[in-house]
C-alpha cells in the first residue's frame, strides 16, 4: 500500500477548514433550496470569509480548530 494521502481524516488546520468551508456550502445551498431563500446569504459569508483569509491569513474557524489542538501544516512537517 502507498502512503498516499488520497481520503484520510483531515489532519492539519488547513485540510480541516477546507472541509469545514465545503460542508458549510453543500448545507447553505440545501437549506436555501429546502427551508428559505434567505440561507444563501450563509454561502456568501462563508465564501467571503475564504476569501478574504486568502489575503489576510485570518480565520475564526482556523483558531477554533487550533484551541481544540490541532496542528497546522508546517507544525507538522516539523513534528516529523
């Protein structure tokens, strides 16, 4: 078996909030076709957000997931 990275659990603060970001649209988009319009405004803010992290590098999801004790991805290449 390889050691390929191909569907594992995400592991690093950057996977893990590329994963949060896609569920958070897949349950906007269901929600604004489902419950109301109005969720789509929740799709907006989280595409916004991933945006302006790309700029800024600041994200409330990354330090959430970082006071829960994960690690990012240069953390972890040192740790190895």
């Amino acid at each position: 078996m390889s050691n390929s990275s191909f569907c594992t659990t995400p592991r690093t603060t950057e996977r893990a909030l590329f994963a949060f970001a896609g569920f958070m649209v897949l349950i906007s988009v269901a929600l604004t076709v489902w419950v109301h319009p109005a969720f789509v405004w929740l799709t907006v803010f989280v595409g916004a957000n991933l945006f302006q992290n790309a700029f800024t590098g600041f994200c409330p999801a990354t330090m959430v997931m970082r006071k829960l004790g994960m690690k990012s991805e240069s953390e972890s290449v040192t740790q190895k």
